[in-house]
C-alpha cells in the first residue's frame, strides 16, 4: 500500500491539479483538460526525473493528447498501448530492474 501512496504523490507532483485515478492495480490515470502537448510531455519529463529519484517507485508512461471530440476508453487504449512501448524502452536500457527475466 506505501508504494501505491508514494506513487500517488509523485503523480500528484509532476501533474499538480490535474485530476488522478488509480485504474487498477498498479495503473493510474491523469486527465489533463486543456493541456497541450509540450505541457503534456513536460509534465512527463518531471514525472520520469521524480521515478528516476525516487529508490523505492518505477513507472512506465504511456499518453495520448487529443483535441476535440473524443471517446475515453479508445483514448485509455492507446495510452496503455504507449505505456508498454515506454516499459519496453525502459528494460531495455534498464535490464537489470526488469524482474520477469531476473528470476
């Protein structure tokens, strides 16, 4: 329960009053009305830098920005989608911490 809280404050930092969801397990969401990109991949960066600090939290990141119209769940697909692209990234600079293929 401490790694979730202390992932929920970093999450509360890199994105201040954004609103913030725990989807499930250890998954959260961030809804960012209004942001633009560049907020949107600052944000990010802080967060990653936040992770990268942090001994006892690793996150991967997945996003999608959108304009407009557009439907919740398609736009949850594709940011998870990114997110195992980003995890991929991540084990592959970072094979020691990639515990699936320690054991």
């Amino acid at each position: 329960m401490q790694l979730l809280q202390n992932a929920a404050a970093l999450l509360k930092v890199a994105f201040g009053d954004y609103e913030i969801y725990r989807s499930g397990g250890d998954e959260f969401v961030v809804l960012c009305p209004g942001i633009t990109s560049q907020q949107l991949d600052e944000s990010i960066a802080r967060f990653h830098a936040l992770a990268d600090n942090t001994p006892d939290v690793s996150f991967a990141a997945g996003t999608k920005c959108v304009e407009g119209d557009y439907d919740i769940h398609a736009v949850m697909q594709a940011a998870d989608q990114n997110m195992y692209l980003n995890k991929e990234e991540f084990y592959r600079q970072h094979p020691e911490k990639n515990w699936r293929k320690i054991i």
